[in-house]
C-alpha cells in the first residue's frame, strides 16, 4: 500500500475502533438495550449505529433515544425492537434418543468450549452451542455449529461475515438469531397479588427498589431455621437515589450507588464528551439500576454493606400496579354509568327506552361499580408487609466436585410471624398430603420433597427420558407444565454484553463436559482488583491479570486503581481488551408451542413430573419461535451445596414436615381415630343395650297382657 492508503485504513480501523467501544459502553450505561452494534454503510465513508431493544410491547422511552441521539451524533441511529421481528416456525418433533445421547454432541460441545475465543470479539454473536442443523425448520441428523447472533445477514463494522467463515474443525456454522433476556421483571400474574400464608411462586421484592421476582420456595438447616429461596438478582438488587438532572438511563431506572455490580454488563456512569466520542468512569461509583435488566455479576455479597436487604410481599412495584388497575376499572365503571345517565348533549336527546330496560342497566352498572370497589378494598388490605431479611447470595461459577456450575441464588430469613402463619396453616387436615411447605392446595402436584443430587443429575436426564418432563410455579406465568431438557443441544454458550474495560477471559475447560444435559454459559464483567477478584476466581482461572485490568481506574470493591497510570499508552486495538467469564452448566429448559417462563419468573423452582425438585431459574434465551423461548436454569442439588459452602449453613434443603413431627402428628391422629373408635363402640354397645333392654320390656309387657287376656277368659 501507498503511504496515504494505509493512513486511510489505520483512520477507518481507528474510527470503527471508536464506534464500536462507544456502542458497548452505550448499551452498558442503557441495559433497556439488547444490543449495540456498528455497521458500515456501503459505498459511503459512514457508520450505523443499530440498537436492539426489547420493549415488551411498552416501545422505546424517549429519554432513551435522546440520549442516543446527543452520544451517537456523528452517527445514523437505526432502532430496532426484537419484539417486533417475525418469529419463526417451530421444529415440532422432539430429539431422537440417538440424538439425545450421541457422544459425537458431547465431542463437539468440548471442541466448542476450547475455542470460544473464535467468537470473543464477534459484537453480533449472542450464543453458541452444539446442535444438528435445521433446514426448512426442520431438524437434520447433521451436526454442526449453531451460532446465535442479534441479526442475521448483516456484518458489524470490522469483522468478517460468520457465515462465509470456514468450518470449527469440520463441523459447518449454522447461523440463527437469538439473545438473552432476564426473567426479573413486571409482569400481570395472578401470582403478583397478596399472600397470607406465603407460598411458593408469589410475587416477591426488596423494600424501597423498583421491580419484583418469584419465592421460589422454602429452605431449612440443620438447626431448624426456615429461609426463603429465590436468585441474587431478585433477594438482592444494588442501592438506588433519585435520578440526576439529564440521566441517560430509562425513566424507569434508577441510579445505584452500592459496591457492587447489578444487571447485565452495568457499567459506571458515563460522563459524556460528546465532541471527543469519549467516555470517563465517574469517580462515586454510579450504576444504573434497571426495573427490567439483564444480570451477569459475578459476585459475593456482604449484606453489612446493603441497606436495602428487607424482602416484602407483595412487591411494591406489584401492588402499585395492582391498585392502579384496579383504581382504573372503577373509574371505568363509574364513568360508564355517568354517561348512560347523562348522555352527551352534542349528539341530542337521548330516546327514551322501556323503564324496565334503564333500570335493568342502571343495576348493572351499579353491580359493576359494587364489584369494582370490593376488589380496591381488598387490594388496599393487601399492601406490602414484610416477611424477611436478606441473609447471603452468589452469582457466579462455583466448583462442585470438580464441575464448575453457574449460581444465581440467595436465600432471606424468614419472619417468625410468617413462619408461625405457615406451620399454622400447614396443621390443616386439608394440607397434610403435600410434605413440603409452601406447595399445599395445589391440583395435581405434590412435591415429595426430593431434590435431584448433583452426581445422578445429567445419568438420569439419559435414563428417564420418557419422565423427562417439568413443571414450575412462577410470579409472571403461575404453573406451567410439559417443559423438557433438550439434550439434543448441548452447552449454550451464552457471550452478555461486554465493555472494553477489565475482564477475564474464558480458561480453557479442563473439566470433561458432562455426558448429557443442556447447559448455558455467560460472560460476566468483572472490575475488580487482584486481591479482590480471588474470593470468586478458582485456582485455575488465575492467570496473568495485569494484562486485562488494563483500561480500567478502580476496583469496585476496594477502590483500589487498578488501570494504567495517566499518560500511558494504550493499545488502539479497543477490541484487545474484551474478554468474557462463562458460566457453566446451565440447564436449558423448553416447551412446545409455548413458553415454559416468562418475564417475572425469576426464582421460580423447577420440578419433575416424579415430584422432586430439579432446579432454580434465572432468565430466558429468546431465538425467535413465537411463546418457546429458552429457559435457564441451575441444578438445584448445585444452589444447596454452593450456599451450604458460603454460609456455613448445614443440611440445607427443602422444607418439610420433620420426621418427628411427621410421628407425633401421626401418633396423635392414630390416638384420636383410636379414642373416636372407642367412643363409636361404646356408643353402639349402648344402643345395643337400649334396644336390648326396650325388647325385654317389650316381650314382658306382651306376656303379661297376653296372661291377663287369658284370665279374662276363664272368668
């Protein structure tokens, strides 16, 4: 190349550099957005900047688009809702057991696991994981690479096209569209409303923040002490202030000022310089707190430091949509009334109708309004009270015999009224089927108790595959049913949304992938010092860290620098300085022709068809097919062990009736039904004896009037 040619191209490389680090700090600062990615535009010296969101059918806030317009002012801005993209078809039948069970998958999977950097600087690339192909919307017995990207048939500015790339191994690319969204946020449920005595599924929040997820269940130590079990993200969202003047997050995001990391690549507020297309890290540590938001932290939590660490139900946000909706329909009703009473005088005089009929209406209409306010008054009685304090909570891998898992639990003690309400209503004759608190009254389902240990989890996925089935009581859907493993895609590997700051990239898996089971894998930012950062990065993941604390000022935990000094130089190549943390071994969960979790589920507890519990959810991987998203999940056996690990807490699990109690209660029923017996054959020896007696008395007098009849006689 000439001299000014190759100036040229270091200025484009420089210039699509730039967009592409200002696009990722954008969606960091914004986690209302899916994705930000530059593309150029063809035969001209400019850039697009494409932003996904998933609006949830509320569209886009305003404030959202004008702070992109003043951050991506050198820029075309293209919008572009996820909701609103046609979904696809749905291959129908479930994997063969071939396919479930092909060790060829299982090879694949952990050739796809060592060569994750092949995808690390790919901005469209979402996920990755081991299929077989599907041509036509049908699946094929061909295995191959399936790549999840933000949109199909469009190359961000700086890379190469993935699918004219060449084989991983020998296995083709199969490309299609998809990306992860969080199941922590509102959502109309039944389960929303107030609960007294709790149960599991409801609607649950931390006091004084924004958003809500589900109780999951119910757990219990060794020493009898009753917590409530729900995800990090749920239990345990980061301190919040009034929004700035000029805040570029969403009107409905609040501002954090807590040590800690919340939402999916939440980064530190930005301060603009808009001429300069450059971003700064505030120096108080401000974060974004969104009450709809992706989650990807890897963090332990010291709840010393959290103010906010009391868990109500219902959640705020929940009863005061519940009191607004309820508020509206009456003003509906009364409304309604009004103007049947007084029509509207532009359209003329009303013609007069049968009076029969106007007072058949006006009852109606005085029913509805009736109607109307019993339900405010009830959702008035029903306000947030409550019902625990935050103990502990994890977000990240853990190592469980030699298998590194992905947590995303935290468990609250439980109030001693509310635990007393429980074991109160838990004495009813009509509760005594179902062992384990919080799931009584519920049709046809019964948990016994059970939870699948870690050792047996993925052999019985292979062994019970016609048992293969789960069902789930969640705050945003209640119970849904028919959600199956599908093994025949192995280890999603999901890559979150990441800043050009600190991170630490993905180790190669030394661990064999498990034989079967479905498992989800994230990349999670983490700013944090060395000596900080060691409480949860294993002994085999300590590599050089200097080298990826490069970009980065402070550490978020101690506030310790840990970038470069001012002055020096920086690599120009932002793109050098993304890496990713990949969870590891989520379950993914599906249903047919529906979805089996949906926004609000956050927490929910999974359970087989065979009644025990399986696992605990944490969010969704949408990939285009109408009401079927992905479910994500981790082994239950896995959140035990790692919170039983961290909190010292033994013999965590379930909570049920105890054996003793199971006897005493047995006993005492076997000693009533024995009393109740005694008492019905004494009552029926004495009716015996009554009609004994009544029949000699009977037979007497019938003999003596039969002899005085014959005496009469011989007179």
């Amino acid at each position: 190349f000439s001299p000014l040619k190759k100036a040229e191209e270091m200025l484009k490389k420089q210039k699509i550099n730039e967009a592409r680090s200002l696009a990722s700090r954008f969606m960091l600062a914004n986690p209302f957005c899916i994705g930000v990615i530059p593309y150029e535009n063809v035969g001209k010296d400019t850039l697009t900047m494409c932003v996904y969101v998933d609006s949830d059918g509320n569209g886009i806030p305003q404030d959202i688009q004008d702070a992109a317009k003043e951050m991506f002012a050198d820029y075309v801005i293209d919008w572009i809702d996820l909701q609103q993209r046609p979904p696809c078809k749905i291959v129908s039948e479930l994997p063969s057991s071939k396919k479930q069970n092909g060790k060829e998958l299982s090879d694949l999977s952990r050739t796809i696991e060592k060569n994750l950097h092949v995808f690390d600087k790919r901005l469209n690339v979402t996920a990755v994981c081991a299929s077989y192909k599907v041509t036509d919307f049908k699946e094929e017995d061909t295995l191959c690479v399936t790549v999840f990207v933000m949109e199909k048939g469009r190359v961000p500015a700086g890379e190469t096209d993935i699918e004219l790339e060449e084989k991983l191994n020998h296995y083709q690319f199969d490309v299609v569209e998809g990306y992860y969204k969080s199941t922590r946020k509102l959502s109309s449920s039944d389960m929303m409303a107030h609960a007294d005595p709790l149960r599991g599924g409801v609607g649950i929040g931390v006091k004084g923040l924004p958003g809500a997820g589900t109780l999951g269940g119910f757990l219990e130590d060794e020493e009898g002490n009753c917590y409530i079990l729900s995800n990090q993200h749920v239990l345990h969202p980061c301190e919040v202030k009034n929004n700035p003047p000029n805040d570029t997050s969403d009107a409905k995001v609040k501002d954090c000022t807590n040590d800690v990391v919340r939402g999916a690549g939440i980064s530190g507020e930005l301060s603009e310089d808009v001429e300069g297309n450059s971003f700064n890290r505030s120096n108080q540590h401000v974060f974004h707190l969104p009450e709809v938001g992706n989650n990807t932290n890897v963090v332990e939590l010291d709840n010393s430091t959290n103010k906010f660490n009391i868990i109500e139900q219902p959640s705020q946000s929940d009863y005061e949509k519940m009191f607004q909706d309820a508020k509206d329909t009456l003003d509906k009703h009364v409304d309604k009334k009004s103007n049947f009473e007084n029509p509207n005088p532009e359209r003329g005089p009303r013609q007069e109708r049968n009076p029969k009929y106007l007072n058949r209406m006006r009852e109606t209409y005085d029913e509805n309004i009736k109607q109307a306010q019993i339900e405010l008054r009830k959702i008035e009685k029903g306000k947030p009270r409550e019902i625990g304090k935050y103990v502990y909570g994890l977000q990240g891998n853990v190592k469980l015999d030699d298998l590194e898992i992905y947590v995303d639990a935290a468990i609250a003690e439980l109030n001693e009224c509310e635990l007393q309400c429980m074991k109160y209503d838990k004495g009813l004759e009509s509760n005594t089927n179902c062992p384990v608190y919080g799931f009584e009254n519920i049709e046809d389902f019964s948990p016994n108790g059970e939870t699948i240990d870690l050792e047996n989890f993925h052999r019985e996925l292979r062994m019970k595959e016609s048992e293969r089935f789960f069902v789930k009581i969640g705050r945003g859907t209640g119970f849904t049913d028919d959600g199956f493993i599908d093994t025949s895609m192995k280890e999603l590997f999901v890559k979150m949304p990441a800043a050009p700051e600190n991170k630490i990239p993905a180790p190669e898996n030394k661990i064999p992938a498990p034989e079967a089971g479905a498992t989800a894998s994230f990349d999670i930012p983490l700013p944090f010092c060395e000596n900080c950062i060691q409480s949860f990065v294993s002994e085999k993941e300590k590599i050089d860290q200097k080298e990826y604390f490069e970009l980065s000022k402070n550490c978020m935990k101690c506030d310790k620098r840990i970038g470069k000094k001012d002055g020096e130089k920086k690599n120009d190549d932002v793109e050098d300085h993304v890496r990713f943390f990949w969870a590891r071994n989520c379950v993914v969960i599906r249903k047919q022709k529906e979805s089996f979790c949906k926004p609000g589920d956050s927490g929910a507890l999974v359970f087989g068809k065979d009644n025990r519990a399986w696992g605990l959810l944490f969010g969704t991987y949408d990939v285009g097919i109408k009401n079927s998203d992905y479910c994500l999940a981790s082994p239950l056996s896995a959140v035990l062990k790692a919170l039983e690990q961290k909190t010292g807490k033994k013999g965590l699990k379930l909570w049920c009736e105890r054996d003793e109690e199971t006897k005493e209660k047995k006993g005492n029923d076997e000693k009533k039904e024995n009393e109740e017996n005694v008492e019905n054959d004494e009552s029926e020896e004495k009716k015996e004896n009554e009609e004994k007696k009544e029949n000699e008395e009977k037979k007497e007098n019938e003999e003596k009037k039969e002899n005085e009849e014959k005496k009469t006689k011989k007179m």
